[in-house]
C-alpha cells in the first residue's frame, strides 16, 4: 500500500472546504486512470496538488510524462472537477541538501 501520498491544498479551503473535497476527487479519478494504464509511477513522482482560485496546480518530484498531464487534464474537466482546462505543471523546487551539492551548482 502506498502511503506518501501527495499534499493537498486550495486558496481560501478555511472559507471553502469544498474545493479540498473537490481536490481529493480530482486525485482519485486522475490516479484511477493511471492504474488502469498500468502507470504505477505516476502516483510515486507527484508531490502536490493545489487549487489556486480555479487553476489546478500539480507539483511533481519528477518530470511527468505527457499521459500523465493528460490524466489531471481529464479529471479537472471532469464533473468531479472544474469542469475547465486551467491546468497547470511544475516541478518540486529543492533545496541542496548540504554545502558541496550549494557549491557545485554556483
């Protein structure tokens, strides 16, 4: 069973509680479309997923595949989702983990 699942969040959740709800919805159907792919990776290489004011904001630890993008694509334009296309990709920003990787990068 995997455990590390991605980080949720939306813009105003504390007034709005629904669009976490909604969020949670939007995971399940885009990582349901990855396993029937036979995508086990898909899941492991996302880091986040954030609703910023109607744009769907999908962090990943590692590149995604254009599938992938497709996956979030679908869900968000879903009934379970948005209804739209405002989709957006990025990838995790992270910090070097000590002097030498800080220094090797200048």
């Amino acid at each position: 069973m995997f455990l590390d699942h991605a980080k949720i969040s939306a813009t105003h959740s504390e007034t709005e509680p629904d669009r976490i709800e909604r969020l949670n919805r939007v995971y399940g159907y885009a990582i349901g479309l990855a396993d029937a792919d036979g995508n086990t990776d898909c899941i492991t290489k996302l880091a986040k997923l954030h609703d910023h004011k109607g744009t769907l904001m999908v962090i990943w630890h590692s590149a995604p595949t254009e599938y992938e993008r497709i996956y979030f694509l679908k869900a968000w334009k879903s009934k379970v989702g948005d209804e739209s296309t405002h989709v957006e990709h990025a990838l995790m920003l992270h910090e070097p983990e000590n002097e030498a990787e800080a220094s090797n990068e200048e």
